[in-house]
C-alpha cells in the first residue's frame, strides 16, 4: 500500500481521484496475503505522508463483501 501511494500520484492530474476498497479492523491485521484489515486512520496517514488526502466514502458505496471505500486526492 506504502509503494502504491508513493506512486500513483506520477499518473494522477491535480484533479484525479484514486477509490480503492478496504477491510476496515481497530487495528492492522495481515496473517496472510488473503487476509487484512486495516483502521481508517492507516490509509489517512500513509496519505499525508505521500502529499495526499484520503476521505472515507463508504456509506455512498454498498459492497457486495462488505468492504468499505475510500478515495486518494491531492491535497
């Protein structure tokens, strides 16, 4: 995820919006490749750190799993 946002802003105009989805958890969790789940709070982090901000959209989008959604912007 930390390599993913370090790059995507080189294909992102100043107006670009990256949605990507989620497994919401209190706390990271990543036993396997399979399985994860991360707070919100990772994603907003990890989004300033890059230059970007990250707003939580899941309760404008259903998911058929139940993941949650979340939209990268440029600050």
């Amino acid at each position: 995820i930390d390599e993913c946002f370090e790059h995507v802003g080189r294909v992102m105009n100043q107006e670009a919006a990256f949605f990507f989805t989620f497994n919401e958890g209190k706390e990271v969790e990543r036993p396997n490749y399979k399985t994860f789940k991360y707070p919100f709070s990772f994603f907003e982090g990890l989004g300033a750190e890059h230059g970007f901000r990250v707003c939580n959209c899941s309760d404008d989008y259903d998911h058929p799993r139940a993941m949650r959604m979340a939209v990268l912007m440029r600050r």
